[in-house]
C-alpha cells in the first residue's frame, strides 16, 4: 500500500537476507528512509517511479546505507 505502515513491514522482512522490496511511492522512499535512520521522514533517498535502490549493510555502520542506484530515463 502506498501510505502502508513500514514500520510493521520492516519488521516481518529479514534484510540479511538477500531481499527484493517492490512497491510503490511514497512507501517505498518512507520506508529507505525508516532503514536507514529509523526515522519515516525526511526522505533521504528521491525515487523515481521504476528506479531501483540498492541498500547494503557496511561493517562501520549500524544499519544499511545506499549502495547503488538506477533510474529510468526519463524523457
């Protein structure tokens, strides 16, 4: 759901693992941002609608951090 409770799916989600996340904005953004700070807002990361983020875990962090980005080209 866009407007969903990413506090809860974060919760019932193992991010060990290697996990694919597919939804839709602002979920999506809201819940990078709850990852990464613990926090839903601001938002640290702006999607695109089809772009993909990729979140890794770093020995000298607590939690994930953006690894890497792609998004559309948009014309």
């Amino acid at each position: 759901k866009p407007l969903g409770d990413v506090a809860a799916f974060a919760s019932g989600v193992d991010f060990s693992a290697n996990t694919m996340v597919v939804g839709h904005l602002p979920f999506l953004e809201r819940l990078t941002s709850f990852l990464i700070t613990g926090g839903q807002e601001p938002v640290v990361f702006k999607l695109q609608n089809g772009g993909i983020l990729c979140l890794d875990g770093f020995e000298n962090l607590e939690g994930p951090a953006i690894k890497w980005a792609l998004m559309p080209q948009v014309k």
